[in-house]
C-alpha cells in the first residue's frame, strides 16, 4: 500500500523526473548511431537480459547529409525535418524498434533536435537523408513547413548572428549554436509544430526525451511545448505517465546559465560528473580517491534526483562539448571501466551507459583532426548493422562498452542494490577505496601503485561471492575471483596494483 501511495505521489508531482523504466531497471545507455533494427534485436538478445531500463537512441528525424567531411556524425544534430527517416532506419524500422524493446521490458528515450534546425550554410536542395527540398539561405523548410518567420534571425545582437559569448544569456538563446538556424521558440507555431514531432514520437511508444542543446532555448519556451506532450502509450505504459525529460544543460560553473535554471522542466544532463570523476581517477590536481567519501551534491553536483550522469557522451568524448581532457572514454579502458563502475555502484543519480564507434583518433597540435568521423558504413555510406562475435563483443569498429563483462555486470549490480543506502565506506586515505549498498551489494577499488590488502565490513550476509569484475557466477561456481564473507560481514580483499580490472564488486545475486 505504501508503496502504491508513493508511486502515485510521484505520478503526481514529478513525472518528469521518473525515467519510466520497467521495475527495478536503473540504468540507460546510448546505442550512438545504432540502427533500429539493430537496436530491436539488441533489446531483445542482450539489454533485457541484463536488465538494462533502456536506450537513448540518436536522433531519428531526417537531417542534412553533409559530404564534406563524408558523413560525418554531426550531421545528425542538423535537422531538415521531422519525418522519421535517417540513417538508422524509416519509420517502419523506427515503430519496430520501438514496440520490440517495449515488449521485453527496454524503453525507447529520443535525442530530440528542436533549438535549431540545419547549419546556415548548408545550402538549398535535397541533400537530405529522405530527399525533402530545403533552403537554408531563405529558411524554408517546407515538410515541416517552417519559413523564414519562424526563425530567430532579428533577435540575435550579434553581428555575425552567432553565439559569441556564453557570458551573455540572450545570446545563448537566441544566437545562433555554431551556424545552426535558431527556432523562434516563443512562437506558438514553432511550439505547438515542435510538440507534434514528440507526440508522433510519443505515441508510436517512447519513454521520453534527451533535449538537445536545452541551454540555447529559455526554459519557459521549453515549458510552452513540454506541457502540449501527450501522455505516454498505455499499450504499455500506466495511464496518465508523462514523458521522461533530461535536458542537455553543459553547466560546468563560471556561466550565467546553469542546470537547476531547467529544473521545471525535468532532469538535466551533469556534466561535471565525468569531468570531476575523470579528474579523480586520472589523479590529477592532486586528487585522490578518497576524497569521493561525500561524492554527490556536496561535490557542487546537482541535486541527486535532476541528475542524469554518465562518464562521457558522445561529444566529450572526441573532444566536442565540454569537460576538456580529464573525460575518460573506452580509449582508456582501464580508467574506464573503473569510472563507469564507480558510478553505476554510487546511488547518486540516473545513470546512462556510453556505447560508441571508433574512429581513427588523430591528434594534431593537440586537437582530432578525425573527431568527425561517421558510424561504420558501406561504400554508399549507409550504416552497417553491428555484428556480435563468438565472444559476444562486436565487431567491426562497433566498441559496444555495455556488453564489456565488468561494465554490464555492474548495471547488474546497480539494479540488485537499487533500494540500499551508501554504507560502509572505507578508505586508506589514499586511491584505495570501498562502500557498500547496505546488505545487497559491496565494490573495492584500488587505485594506488601499490597493493590492497585489507579486511573490510562488507554488509552482506556470510557466504561465498562472485566477483562481478573479474567473472561470473555461472552453473553455480565463479568463473573469476572468489570472496569470503564471514558471519560478522567482514571479508579479506586483495587487489594487485597490475591487476587487468583493479576492482571487485560482490552482490547477493551473485552468492554461491
Ligand atoms: C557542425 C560543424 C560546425 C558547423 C555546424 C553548422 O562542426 O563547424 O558550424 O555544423 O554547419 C554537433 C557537433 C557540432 C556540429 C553540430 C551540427 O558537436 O560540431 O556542428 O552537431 O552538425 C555547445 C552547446 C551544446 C552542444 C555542444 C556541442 O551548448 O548544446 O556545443 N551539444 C549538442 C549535441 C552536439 C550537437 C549540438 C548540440 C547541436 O550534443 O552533438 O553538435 O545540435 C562551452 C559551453 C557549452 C558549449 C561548448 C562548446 O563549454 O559552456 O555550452 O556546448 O562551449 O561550444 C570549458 C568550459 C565549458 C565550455 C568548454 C568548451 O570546458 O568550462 O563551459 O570549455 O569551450
């Protein structure tokens, strides 16, 4: 009953802010450029499975197509307009995908482009990803329709009509985002054109949105158009769930916008999470560890129910965006692996998986010249579908980091600790470090250059563990390295500074 009472207060007063994810799911990820038909088979062979809640999908509606770079990826975040129709799939594909994951349990969440439409210069035709005409000199975008009313030229100050200074909030919304043509958002019109597109979206049977670029649109222009969404699908979802909201909000201090400005609107996206934590982990400045006693809030971070968090994204982690260098990605895998742990393990925020493509990463004078490079494609430059290998990673250029053996058993580990208090925290003052989920769940790291050797109060009930990170309980016996909790909760941890994952992370599901 009282839990039945909290579901409906929540229903009530925060819908905003609750992922809509099936029971006891509390982790995303990004399938970044996936196609949709990939994406279904993904829900059904791989994400329920492991219990992930679900996935951000790149945007859907049709964008330029740039061929200068080739395809780069970027040209997904230029919309042309918004007939679902890209290179992931058409709407078929997309409706597919969408009631495919929603049948096992996988919600569907779409990045949605709705400050802007395409980059100024991006000319007049139908080089577009379905073949609509557009001009972008006249700013007419005649299968929405959108014309040159409906865009924010007049309004901006600047005398390049660019954003020029993220010191200035006019110009942050009403300026132009790297040329992109800025939407009047206080127009009705645009409003209520920009809520059809998510109620389409919303009805076909998605869970809610990322909003891109939310810092470049006032959030009472936001408002406008969120409160015009439709409730979501009772084919699946309970009557009268609203739409889940993060908003891409890059608040890393020192601006006059910030994330809790979009608080009304939903949840927005902590960037300096993976900025501290990257900073944490790499050591630098000093820090250590041990200084992620009180990590959350007390670390400047939003509060922990606006958050969405994740370790890197797909613009931070080519150098596009913000977080600068101390962003860890799979091309520091071991970091990696240890900072998606920690986070998924940490009971602050919602958290989301990254899942990438790699690319031929090339520095020069301290920048990657490839950081625009497209998904793995075909000689025509359609996407290729993401094929498993025997050992269940992908292959071509696909990394897939949500299949890596550690990074999906702690979206595991995540779920079975869901309802547990942050517990037993220990430290050596130092890069060694643990903490409990009360009596479900216990993680250890060791970041020193030297060995952990250490009896620790673990929480959990006396018995045998898998560790999560080194193997698998599998056909009741461990597969990786075993842990001995005694009846007083304590057990002894000994993690080599060389060791491939220098980490361990017991659950009560994974007991022998
Ligand atoms: C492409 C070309 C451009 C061309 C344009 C139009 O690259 O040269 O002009 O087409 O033809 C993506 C790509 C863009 C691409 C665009 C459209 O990243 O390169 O442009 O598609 O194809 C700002 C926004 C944020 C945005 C981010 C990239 O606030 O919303 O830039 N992210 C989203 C998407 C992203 C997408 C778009 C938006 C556009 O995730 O993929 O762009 O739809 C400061 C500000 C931030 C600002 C950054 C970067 O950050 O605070 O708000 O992000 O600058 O400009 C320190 C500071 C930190 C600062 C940072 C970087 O860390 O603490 O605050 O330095 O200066």
């Amino acid at each position: 009953m009282r839990v039945l009472l909290l579901l409906a207060a929540v229903g009530l007063c925060g819908a905003q802010y609750s992922p809509n994810t099936a029971y006891g799911r509390t982790a995303i990820v990004h399938l970044f450029e996936w196609r949709w038909a990939d994406i279904a088979l993904e829900c059904e062979r791989y994400l329920a499975p492991y219990g992930f809640g679900g996935v951000q999908v790149s945007p859907p509606n049709e964008n330029v197509v740039v061929t200068s770079p080739y395809r780069p990826w970027w040209e997904r975040y230029q919309p042309i307009s918004y007939n679902i129709c890209t290179r992931s799939g058409n709407e078929d594909e997309f409706r597919e995908m969408v009631s495919r994951c929603n049948n096992v349990g996988v919600r569907i969440y779409v990045d949605a482009v709705v400050n802007h439409m395409c980059g100024s210069g991006a000319g007049y035709g139908t080089h577009s990803t379905c073949g609509s005409y557009f001009d972008a000199g006249t700013r007419d975008f005649p299968s929405v329709p959108y014309s040159g009313w409906d865009f924010n030229d007049g309004k901006c100050s600047t005398y390049s009509g660019e954003i020029e200074n993220y010191q200035d909030i006019y110009q942050v919304r009403d300026c132009r985002l790297s040329g992109l043509l800025d939407l009047a958002l206080e127009k009705d019109y645009v409003r209520s054109t920009i809520a059809g597109y998510l109620n389409h979206l919303i009805d076909i049977g998605v869970a809610g949105f990322r909003i891109d670029a939310a810092k470049h649109m006032w959030p009472g222009d936001m408002k406008a158009f969120l409160d015009q969404l439709n409730d979501l699908n009772t084919q699946w979802f309970s009557s009268g769930t609203r739409p889940f909201i993060y908003q891409e909000v890059i608040d890393l201090g020192g601006e006059p916008i910030t994330g809790s400005q979009y608080f009304d609107n939903g949840r927005v996206t902590e960037f300096k999470y993976g900025a501290k934590l990257g900073t944490v982990l790499r050591k630098w400045d000093g820090k250590k560890m041990s200084y992620l006693k009180n990590w959350g809030e007390d670390w400047g971070l939003v509060p922990s129910d606006r958050a969405l968090v994740f370790v890197d994204n797909h613009d931070n982690q080519r150098g596009h965006g913000a977080g600068g260098a101390s962003i860890l990605t799979f091309w520091d895998a071991r970091l990696y692996k240890m900072a998606v742990g920690f986070m998924l393990a940490h009971p602050y925020g919602f958290t989301r998986v990254m899942s990438s493509f790699r690319w031929p990463r090339y520095y020069e004078n301290g920048e990657d010249v490839n950081d625009w490079y497209g998904p793995p494609h075909n000689s025509d430059g359609s996407t290729k579908s993401v094929p498993i290998n025997e050992d269940t990673t992908c292959g071509d250029d696909w990394v897939c980091e949500h299949r890596w053996r550690q990074i999906r058993n702690m979206v595991v580990f995540r779920n079975v600790v869901s309802t547990e208090d942050f517990t037993n925290w220990w430290d050596n003052d130092s890069n060694q470090v643990a903490f409990g989920r009360g009596s479900k769940g216990f993680i250890v790291f060791n970041n020193d250059d030297w060995e952990l050797n250490q009896s620790l109060e673990t929480g959990l009930p006396a018995g045998t563990y898998c560790d999560v990170i080194s193997g698998d309980k599998e056909d009741g016996r461990c597969t990786g390295i075993e842990v001995y909790v005694s009846s007083d909760g304590r057990a002894n941890f000994q993690i080599s500074n060389n060791a491939e994952d220098p980490f361990i992370a017991i659950h009560v599901e994974a007991k022998l």
